[in-house]
C-alpha cells in the first residue's frame, strides 16, 4: 500500500480491500467453480434484463423521445422511487456507520483521524448505492442508447448523483436524530423512518389511488393523469435530473455539482462530531436499563420455553424493525382496500389476500433466519436435553405463531364478507409463510442475530428462491381466491419450486 | 473403580479434523471429583469436552456420563450435564433471571424450585443488583457469572468448564472458584480446562496432561512431579516438562523420517 498511512486514500484503499473481500467471501464462499457460475449466472441475467428493457422501451424509443412533459414526469417519478429507495438505504447504512462497532473502536482509539474514517466509510455507502442503482437501470440506459442515442449515457452520472445527494441527506438526517433524540433512540427512530421513506413513496401512491377511485386497478393510468395534472411548466427546475439523464450538459454539470456539493458539505459538518457520536452509541451499551422485574418464574413445557424465549428475543431485536417494518407497511394498501370495501364483494379482495400472502411469506422468512439461523447461544441449546427435532418443532412453532398473530385481524375482516376467501387467504398464508420457513431450513447457517440485515447477501440463492416461492403463493392464493382450481394450477410452480430445493440441497448436504 | 462410580468414562475417542485432533483417549473422572485437563494451545482440550457435551460427534470410541452412553441415550446424558464454553453463551436481550428461567425450562426444573435456585445463584455470584438488566452492556465477567449461573441452575451432576476464568478480574474469579468448590463439596462432578496453572494446582484433586490429543500424563501433583522426576517443583514446571518430553520424540521422528 503505497499511500501515506492514514491518510484518505490510505483509510479509502484499506475499506476497499475489506468491502472486496467481503463481498467476494460471501458471494463465492472462496470457491473458484462458484465464482465463474456467478458471472456466468449474472451474464446471463443481466442479458435477460436487457431483453426485457429492450420490449418495453423500443417503440417508445425509436420513435425518438423529446424532452416533453410526459417523458420529464417520467423520468422524474422513476427517479423519485430509486431517490426514495437509496435514502432509505443509505439512513440504514449511515446509522450502522456510528452504531456497529467492528474495528471502530480500534480506529478511535488510535491517533488515525476519525474524520478521514467517516468521509470514506460514507463515500462508501455513496459508492454502494450507485453501483446497486446502476446495475439495476443500466438495461433501460443501454438499451435507450442503442435506439436513441448514446446522450442517454448521461444518466449514469445522475444516477452517481442521486445516490451522493441521498446519502448527503440520510447523513443530515442521522445527524439532526442525534442532537434531537439522542443516541439511544437515535438507531430505532432512524429504522423506522428509513423503512418509512423506503415504502413511502409506492404506499402512498397505492393508497391515494385506492382511496380517489376505490380500486387499485388502472394505477398507471390514474397516476399519469394526476401527474400531468399538477406538473410544473416545462423550464421548471424541477426537471433539471430529468433533463440532465437525457443528456443535457447544463443540466447535467448543475445537477452533479449540487450533489457533490451537498455531500461534501454535510460530511464536513457531520465528520468532526462522528467520533464523539459513535462513542456515544458505544456507551449505550454500559447503561443497563432495568427491565421490569418478573413476579415469579414461568412454568412449561420445553417447547413453550423455547418459543418464549423466542419472541422475547424478536420483540427486544432492534435491527427487525428496520427488515421488517417495510414488508408491514406494504399491508397498509390492502388494509386501505378492505376499509372501502368493506361489506362490498366486488373483484378487490383477491388482490388484497395476494398481498398479505406475499407479506406474510416475506416476513416469515426473515422471522425464521432470526430463529432458527441466528440462535445466539447455539452450544447452549444443543447442550439441553431435548431432541434437535424438538427443538426446531418449537423455533418454528414460534415464527408461525407470530405470523397468525399478525395476520389474523386481517383474515377475520375478510370472514366478514366473504367467508370462503377468507378460509382460502388463511390456508395461503400459512403454505406461503410455511414455504419461506423451509427455504430457511434447507439453507440454513450458524450466524449471529447482528448479522441478520445481511442474510439476503449471505445467500443469494436464497433470497431469489424466497422471493420467487412468495410470488408464487402469493398468486396462487389471489387466483384461488377467484376459483380453486386455478389456484391449485397456480400452486404447481410453487411446489416445484420447494422440490428443486429439497432435491438440490439434500444432494449438496450429503456431498 | 466401579462404572457406577465414575462420572465419566471416555474410552478410546477419536476425532480428526483436517488433521487428528483426538487420538485414542481413556479418561477417567470419579463421581465428585474435581478434574483438570491442561495442555498446549491445540491439544485437542476443548475438542473433547464438545464431544462430552455433545456438540460434536466423535469419530470412534465411546463417552459415558453417570454411566450413560452418550451416543445412545444423548438426551439422558445432556440431562446430567452443564457446559460452560470460554465465550458466554448468553443473550444480549435477556436479562439474568429471564436466561436463568429460560435454561430451567429446557432442563424441566420446576418453576418454584429454579426461582429459589436463581435467587440463591445470583447472589452468591454477587449479579443480584444486575438481575433485571438485560446482558447487553455486561462485562465479560459479568456474562461469565450469568453462563455459570445457568449451568447450576438445574443441578448437574457433571460440570464442563472450557477456560471458564478468562477475561474475570481477581474478585469475580474467587467467586467463581468459591461457587465450583462448593459445588465439588456437593458430590457434583467438575471437569475444567485451565491455562491458569496456579488455579488447577490449588482446586484440582487430579491433573491430566493433553498433548497432540493425547493423554501423556495423569494423577495428582505429587504423580505428576514424579512422572517429571521433579519432586518439589512448581506444576508449570511439571507442565513444561512432560509437554516438552513428549514433543521432542515427534519432532526427532519428523526429522529422521524427512
């Protein structure tokens, strides 16, 4: 390492190497033959993505696209929803910044300049926000250049822009919790309001629509005429980004140099009070608040024990709320849908019971990391005297436990107006969530709790078959809702789904 | 020595890793007696208490607790038996009494006696004022009392202790040292591994010596200093001694074997 130590290219080249190794570590395990399949695999995605842009956009773009409202609100409204998202990210990532100790304290106590540290590790996560949203739009953005013109190349810098900006705001943002709630409520609020501002954006439109027509069909449509409707002029600044990704050089220049400015401001202003703040965050954990004191022991049996155990445990986990509030909010459309449709049968309840499936089947997934992959004393159980099946039976027992609660009150609105969707809803809802806990069990791993918010990067595959296995169920489930035997139709992939992973992981167990 | 008497019985264990970790142990513990295994770093130590308490399967050879066998009935055996690792293996989210009823319940104490037990635990370990904070912001050696609390909870009859004084300050050790002494006093069995050789010398009616997995040597410090052939000396010395005597042939037979 050539640079001067501690310096910032020294601390940058020191976060590089550990982001790197990291990355490499878990998305290959430091098997060769499994990195090639990943680039294969990723190759291989990504020209499919490309496929899919190139159908959807390619009328639209060999047509030529002039930088006209329509195409301005757009962008812009695209734009707002991967803006909504990075900030959401970024909150979350700014918030570990001071709380997660790692080296930190390793770094502090050392004469190395913490404020050199803080600029690199949020340049970090500015970095990491812009590669995400990069990868993710760059089918669009390419297969925009090939059939209009390389000026779309352009958006890439605004993308580099957007997620220097939101990181700029999730700072300003943790800092203002800092000064106005302290460091110890300072990581829940920031959870909260990153899930918030995550969700917002599609919540908020879904429940707008929903309550202006009654329906949440024919969003796009609404959408497009409520925006057009209270659009700004077109030499507004709002378009500035919009015109910027088309390829216009003012506007590009105006818009990079305003985010570079405003990261570079807030980092100035927020790195001199990084170590005090962090440390702060340290101390939290040598005030020990006493907990209200239990009037006599429990009795049960070992299973109910467990299960306690458990949800005493999901309860008192600060990082759950930040990986599982979003998947909570996303329950507020159909909860919205039921209210106005409450006594009336028409075709929303499908679409309602597909929802909470597919938030129930998320959620039990991240509920079954928690308890059966990250079981913090993982030698203390196994050293108590009950069967390893039993012990499962009652992890298990716990996550659907905590499901039923949450989506019962849901269920029994709908009993009340139509009985049979709701029996079908309660029978997805249990195969969904049933489906993400045995996606858990197959892949499961010995981690810790804190690791949780990075199991989906843990296990790709994982996540990908739990996302498909939910879509799936949750289809199934709104089709069946119409009529069975679609549904049953539609529960055949799923199922297929569930018998490649047994197939796949049992042989890969017993290798 | 009947096999009723015996808390544990280890008969020609074996376990291999990338590399033998465990090659042919006998071991045995009386009923009451209070057992430290030392070794060097790498010995296989901490490879045969997991395998003990069944948090590892061995290769070959048989483990039996109170005359239980392990493999067979692993779940009477577990009932007999408290393992307390170096690393506490507690809940950051539990406070003291909630871990320690946690653990009754999974060992059936009934509810009644564990709350009595739990007091009396805590006290002794001097954790009461700290009962109904969560782990969290414990010290180590705080953690360290709260994991050995919830090894006596449910009364074992054999205690595994893995380095069970790492990390603890003067006061917290004797307190720790005082509790497990008591314990032995009892008729509970106690099986430690110790850096510490001050600690074994002082508690320990046996000393076993582990080296690249073996026993090499085993008895009281009195034995031990003959089988050295340094009567009076100190049982690091004793220590140094037999571990190099056993080194010296392995690394002669790697030599002329190269």
């Amino acid at each position: 390492m050539s640079a001067q130590t501690a310096s910032l290219p020294w601390f940058a080249a020191h976060e590089f190497r550990l982001q790197w190794r990291d990355l490499t570590g878990m998305l290959t395990g430091g098997s060769p033959r499994r990195a090639t399949g990943l680039l294969i695999f990723t190759l291989l995605f990504m020209a499919g993505l490309h496929w899919i842009a190139d159908v959807l956009i390619r009328d639209w773009a060999t047509a030529g696209i002039a930088p006209d409202i329509g195409t301005l609100a757009q962008l812009t409204g695209s734009g707002l929803l991967f803006a909504t998202m990075s900030l959401s990210q970024a909150m979350e990532s700014v918030t570990r910044a001071y709380y997660t100790r790692h080296d930190l304290d390793l770094i502090l106590s050392s004469p190395a300049s913490a404020r050199r540290l803080f600029a690199v590790r949020t340049g970090a996560i500015a970095v990491t926000s812009m590669l995400m949203m990069s990868l993710l739009m760059a089918p669009f953005i390419n297969m925009l250049a090939v059939h209009d013109g390389p000026r779309w190349l352009a958006a890439y810098p605004v993308i580099a822009a957007v997620s220097i900006f939101t990181t700029a705001l999730a700072i300003a943002s943790t800092l203002a919790l800092f000064r106005l709630a302290g460091a110890r409520r300072t990581r829940v609020i920031a959870q909260i309001l990153a899930a918030i501002v995550g969700a917002a954006l599609i919540v908020g439109i879904q429940i707008a629509v929903i309550f202006s027509t009654g329906t949440a069909t024919g969003i796009g449509s609404v959408l497009s005429d409520m925006f057009i409707s209270v659009a700004p002029a077109i030499d507004s600044l709002i378009w500035i980004p919009a015109r910027a990704a088309m390829g216009d050089p003012a506007a590009l220049m105006l818009t990079v140099l305003f985010a570079l400015t405003a990261f570079g401001a807030t980092v100035a202003i927020a790195a001199p009070s990084f170590a005090t703040l962090a440390i702060a965050a340290t101390g939290l954990n040598e005030v020990r608040k006493p907990q209200r004191a239990a009037k006599t022991f429990a009795s049960g049996s070992q299973a109910h024990m467990m299960r306690r155990k458990e949800w005493l445990l999901l309860i008192r986990d600060p990082w759950l709320i930040s990986q599982s509030l979003m998947q909570l909010l996303y329950l507020l459309p159909p909860a919205a849908l039921l209210w106005l449709n409450y006594g009336n049968t028409g075709g929303t309840l499908p679409i309602v019971i597909a929802i909470i499936t597919m938030a129930a089947a998320q959620l039990s997934g991240g509920l079954a990391w928690l308890t059966i992959s990250g079981e913090d004393a993982h030698d203390l159980v196994l050293t108590a005297p009950l069967t390893p099946r039993l012990m499962l039976r009652a992890k298990i027992e716990a996550v659907v436990i905590a499901i039923g609660v949450l989506t019962a009150p849901f269920i029994i609105a709908i009993a009340f107006i139509d009985l049979s969707v709701a029996i079908t809803g309660a029978i997805g809802i249990t195969l969904a969530a049933s489906a993400a806990i045995f996606i858990q069990l197959m892949f499961r791993v010995r981690a810790k709790r804190s690791q949780f918010a990075r199991r989906q990067t843990a296990s790709r595959v994982a996540t990908i078959v739990e996302a498909l296995t939910s879509i799936t169920w949750a289809g199934a489930t709104g089709l069946a809702a119409v009529s069975p035997l679609f549904g049953l139709f539609a529960a055949i992939p799923a199922i297929l789904i569930l018998a490649i992973v047994w197939l796949v992981r049992r042989k890969a167990q017993h290798a | 020595m009947s096999d009723l008497a015996l808390a544990l019985d280890i008969k020609a264990l074996k376990k291999t890793f990338d590399r033998p970790a465990v090659r042919g142990l006998d071991l045995k513990v009386k009923q009451g007696e209070f057992y430290a295994l030392l070794g060097p770093n790498g010995a296989g130590k901490t490879t045969i208490l997991r395998m003990v308490a069944g948090l590892l399967q061995p290769d070959e050879g048989q483990i039996t607790v109170c005359g239980i066998n392990t493999a067979t009935d692993p779940v009477a055996a577990k009932r007999l038996v408290a393992w307390v690792s170096d690393e506490p293996m507690v809940y950051d989210r539990l406070t003291p009494l909630e871990y320690l009823e946690f653990i009754a319940g999974l060992w059936h104490v009934p509810a009644e006696q564990a709350e009595t037990r739990a007091q009396e635990l805590l006290g002794w370990l001097g954790l009461m004022p700290h009962a109904n904070e969560r782990c969290g912001g414990f010290s180590k050696g705080m953690l360290q009392k709260v994991a050995l609390a919830g090894a006596l909870i449910h009364d074992p009859r054999l205690i595994i202790l893995d380095e069970p004084l790492t990390g603890l300050d003067a006061g917290s050790a004797r307190q720790v040292k005082n509790v497990l002494l008591e314990k032995v006093s009892a008729g509970v069995t106690i099986v430690m591994t110790t850096h510490i050789l001050e600690v074994a010398e002082r508690m320990a009616e046996r000393i076993g010596v582990i080296a690249s997995g073996r026993l090499i040597a085993e008895g009281t410090l009195a034995e031990l200093q003959a089988q050295a052939g340094r009567d009076g000396s100190t049982l690091e010395d004793v220590f140094l001694d037999l571990v190099s005597q056993h080194e010296v042939p392995s690394i002669a037979g790697e030599k002329s074997a190269a």
